[in-house]
C-alpha cells in the first residue's frame, strides 16, 4: 500500500469520539447520578434524607420514573420511586433536566400512593392522593 492509500485509509478508519457528557445521566429509564448542589440540604433538614440514600434509590434497577412528575407545575421535573438499602425503604426523588445537567431537587420517604405505583412496578396516570410535594 502506497504512503498516500495508508494515510487515506487510516484517516477512514478514525473513530470519532463522543460528545462530552457530564458525570450525570438520564437514559428515559432513571438518573444514575445527579448534582445536588442546591437540592441536599434542602433535603437533609427537611425530610431526612440525603444524597446517598437518594443516589440509591435513583440507581434502583426496580425504579418507576414518572417524566413528567404528577405533581410537577412546570412539567420540568422528574419523580423517580426506587427503593434505599441505606434507609431499608421507598424513596421518592424529585429530579430536574436544566440545561442538560440532572439536578436532584428533594426526596422524601414515599408515601402511600409512591409506595403502591412501586409495589405495581409502573405508573399509569392514575388519580389519587397529592403527596403535598411540588417542584
């Protein structure tokens, strides 16, 4: 092969590397990890939760993500039910997409209607109790 058909076939054969991410990500199944920057202490003095119970929780493989939250004014958040070995319970997590970073904005124990959508394994738009939780 000629230096010049080597070159040409090598630049072919370049792989082009993927966009950049941040250390977050939401596939449309559940968030991984999220930045809680401004949601931890909210949460923590609050409802008693903090980050790593609801990184647990988010990474749950048995989670129900609700996009949008059924209690979500805007439609920009997030709830996502999953369960925490560290608070051995149901956890419900708010998560909110703003320009493209996945920010974790509360988390509380489930309640009732949390708890039943998870023992289900889904959620189908079903009315019932407000959890008093909105973004």
């Amino acid at each position: 092969m000629t230096p010049d058909k080597e070159q040409s076939s090598n630049e072919s054969a370049e792989v082009t590397p993927l966009p950049i991410r941040n250390e977050m990500h939401y596939d449309r199944q559940g968030f991984e990890r999220v930045d809680w920057t401004h949601g931890a202490a909210h949460m923590k003095d609050n409802h008693g939760i903090t980050p790593e119970v609801a990184n647990q929780a988010l990474g749950d493989p048995d989670r129900v993500v609700i996009d949008p939250d059924y209690n979500s004014r805007s439609g920009q958040s997030v709830r996502i039910i999953g369960f925490s070995v560290t608070a051995d319970d149901i956890i419900t997590v708010i998560v909110v997409v703003d320009d493209g970073t996945e920010f974790g904005a509360n988390g509380w124990v489930s309640n009732s209607k949390d708890r039943s959508i998870y023992s289900r394994g889904n959620y189908n738009g079903e009315e019932g109790d407000d959890d008093g939780h909105e973004d």
